[in-house]
C-alpha cells in the first residue's frame, strides 16, 4: 500500500525514493541549514513531503555539478522553493519500482577506475586488487607530484 503524498517519510524511504544513500543525505543535512528534517526522539528522522522536494532539488545540482557552497548559495539567493522546484520526486511509483531504478542508475554509472573490485567467488569476502589499474592510477599520481614540484619551484 503506497502512503498518502501528506505522509512522512523515514530516511531508508528517502534513499529508495530519490536514490541518495542515507550517509549522504545525514551529510547534506549538516551542511544545508535548509534541510531539517523532523526528529522523533534523538534517533529518527522524518522527512516531510517539501523536504522530499528539496533534497530532489539539492540532488539535480549536485548532479550537474554544483558544489554544495554553491547549492547553499542558490538557496540564498534564489529561495528553497526554486531550489525545491527543479527536482522531481516519483511519489507514486513503489519501493520495489524505486529500488529497480535505483539499481538501474547505479549500473549506468561508471567505476572508479576499476582499481578495486569485489570478487563474489572469494571465500573469505575481500576484495581483489586489479594491479595494473592501480599502477596505472600510482603513475598517475607521480606525474601529478612532479607538476606539483616543478610548479612550486
């Protein structure tokens, strides 16, 4: 049963809905005084509906590439309710549609160089180092070293 769009939301709801993980969306909350969310004791959040709006705002910038001192800076100028607008919220679709998209979107994501990669038929759950990509990553981190010393000089 899908709630009502009047209802409250707790914050694995949040992450399902706008596919920003929970550490993320704690972190944007430190860092946005506009984010504040209700607090049920000292543990849960609630996120009410117009948070729901926002934080999909602060997520289309963020994906276009605004810093968030630059998210907090067009809250400033432009309002919350600009910011609220640009971002869209799927209230209607289900948990499982919003995981599967969510799932969807991390696989169209590229990798992080692919210097580490979790195995599935390792035994005791590590994960295996591809060497040459983290070689190739470690010489590119020395060429950056000597640009910097070079320009320091």
């Amino acid at each position: 049963m899908a709630k009502s769009k009047t209802a409250f939301h707790t914050i694995g709801e949040v992450e399902s809905a706008l596919g920003i993980a929970q550490h993320k969306l704690r972190y944007w909350e430190d860092q946005i005084a506009a984010i504040q969310p209700l607090r049920r004791g000292r543990k849960s959040r609630l996120y009410r509906p117009q948070d729901l709006d926002l934080l999909a705002g602060v997520k289309h910038l963020v994906d276009k590439g605004q810093t968030l001192q630059a998210v907090r800076n067009t809250i400033a100028e432009k309002g919350i309710d600009h910011v609220a607008s640009l971002g869209t919220v799927d209230r209607g679709a289900s948990l499982s549609e919003r995981n599967r998209k969510s799932a969807d979107n991390q696989a169209s994501r590229p990798s992080n160089e692919g210097a580490v990669q979790a195995s599935d038929d390792s035994t005791d759950g590590k994960a295996q180092i591809d060497l040459d990509a983290l070689g190739q990553v470690y010489s590119r981190l020395q060429k950056l070293r000597q640009r910097i010393d070079a320009a320091s000089q």
